[in-house]
C-alpha cells in the first residue's frame, strides 16, 4: 500500500510541473466523460442478464467420481452454461467458488462472481481450444505489453514511467534470466526468440484450469509482464493494478476525477485481476481440507 501512495504523490507532483498535455490525453477525458452515460445505460439494460433472485438456501460441496469435487446449492448439482456438471479439480477451488455462491444476497450478481466464471470457462472451454493455444494467446500480449511502450513527452511522464515500470523491468529480466527491453517505437521493442520460447516453457508449466486464470489476468493487465510479477508475488495486485494503468493514473492526476467513472474502473479492475491470481494459485493447489459445508 505504501508503494500506492508514492506512486499517487509522484503522478500528483509531476502534474504540478505542468508539462504539455498530449493530444490523446484530452481526447481520453472526452471520451471517458462520454462513457459514463453509456455505462449507466448499459447496466441497466444488462442487469436481466447478469442478475436473478436468489433460489436456494444452502450451498455445499461433495467429492464425486474420479475425485473431482461438485457444487450443489439445496443440494441440487450445480450446472455449468454448457450443461456440464460443474466440477472443480480440488478442495481449495470448492470452498472458495461455493462461498463465492453463499456470500450473494437476495439477488444474484452473476458478474461479480469471477471464480464461477472461470470455473466455467475452464469446463465448457467455449473457444474450443488447448493449451499451446492458449500459451500463443496469452504470449501475442508480450508484443505489445503495457510496460514495454514508453512515450517521449512529456517529461513528466517520461520519468514516470522510468521510475516506476524500470524496477519490474529489472526484475523479470532477472527473474527468468531473459531480454525484453522497452520502446517509445510505435512498433514496440523487438522481444528476442529465447525470451519467447523462455516464457512458452514457464506458461507450459501450469495445468490448463491455472492457464486460464493466468491468461486471464494477463488480459485484464494487457501484460505478461505484470502478471508473471503479480503471480510470483513480487507484486500485490493494487500495484499491478496501478502500474497497467499509469499513463490513465498521470491523466486523472492532471484533468481530476470524472465523477464516479475512475473509482468504478479501478474497483471492477482490482476484483477481477484479484480474482484470476487467486484462481491460479487455487488450481495448482493439491491438499484437501476438512471443512465440507457452507450454510447461511
């Protein structure tokens, strides 16, 4: 937390230099402010599809055939999308996505349910594909990585972002003994052979149920980079969080707050990204525990 409040007292005291705003930055506030009407439009008219009354009482979890563990809520099995039993790998994953199921009130808010999701995504995997499919995908965001892209105005900005994204440069680069490096090119730094067929081996190394947490997270962060950190603990996720959106963070910094827009992005952003690290450690776990039900 205490690398948050530098990192909003350094976009503070930059903007305070008053440097040249760049031309994509007031078209960024225009934009923005013309999203907040459409956002509120939108989750109006999305609420029948992401919302339900609640109908049941009592959510459990039960170990079934081939040691799979199954959800049922007032023991009746609960379904993916697909049709699908829904099965989770382990223990650890049951708790977590059936508390996920208790925790909601009268309503169901299917969209902040982000442990169901990908649970689901991982059963009915609706695109149909495997895992060097997914390590390709998740890889093509290395090419364009949040932190690779620098800009080269204005100054501010400029050593914002040095101080800022260098350190976890440093640090990837030393973690997994590869090059990546950084360009203010349009075209975005060459990344070396080896460094892709580095991080193709590491991406290998997870199961396909972490695969997909973890190539969601990238998604969410538009970065292998900041991902892989999160994931190996050497960033928390508000860091992460904040890091992919410096240039977003620089802007607010100097035009303010857009109403309610920034915090909601933010939150929605920290959920999911908090969401998909914890899936990922969740199906790589392989103890059990003890505690079977959950009842309100």
């Amino acid at each position: 937390m205490n690398h948050c409040i530098m990192l909003r007292s350094l976009v503070a005291l930059h903007c305070r230099i008053g440097q040249t705003v760049l031309p994509r930055q007031r078209h960024h506030i225009q934009r923005h402010q013309s999203l907040i009407t459409d956002l509120q439009n939108a989750r109006c008219s999305s609420t029948a599809l992401t919302e339900r009354r609640k109908f049941y009482k009592d959510v459990s979890i039960s170990q079934g055939e081939g040691g799979l563990y199954e959800i049922s809520l007032d023991r009746r099995k609960l379904k993916t999308p697909g049709g699908k039993l829904f099965t989770v790998p382990n223990e650890a994953l049951a708790i977590a996505v059936a508390t996920e199921w208790d925790a909601q009130k009268d309503t169901l808010k299917f969209y902040t349910m982000h442990l169901t999701t990908l649970c689901n995504t991982a059963l009915d995997n609706p695109t149909h594909r495997d895992k060097d499919q997914m390590i390709t995908a998740a890889l093509k965001f290395l090419e364009t990585d949040t932190i690779c892209y620098r800009v080269e105005e204005p100054s501010a900005l400029v050593e914002l972002q040095k101080h800022e994204w260098d350190p976890v440069m440093e640090w990837i680069e030393k973690r997994y003994d590869v090059v990546i490096g950084s360009s203010s090119n349009i075209m975005g730094p060459e990344i070396p052979k080896e460094t892709n067929d580095t991080f193709r081996q590491h991406l290998g190394s997870y199961n396909f149920w972490a695969l997909t947490g973890l190539e969601y997270v990238i998604t969410q962060l538009k970065s292998v980079i900041l991902s892989f950190g999160m994931i190996d603990r050497h960033l928390t996720v508000e860091q992460a969080v904040l890091l992919s959106r410096l240039e977003e963070e620089y802007q607010i910094g100097f035009w303010g707050n857009v109403e309610w827009a920034h915090d909601y992005d933010m939150y929605e952003l920290r959920a999911r990204t908090a969401a998909g690290a914890l899936f990922v450690h969740l199906a790589s776990e392989s103890s059990t525990v003890k505690r079977k039900l959950l009842q309100d």
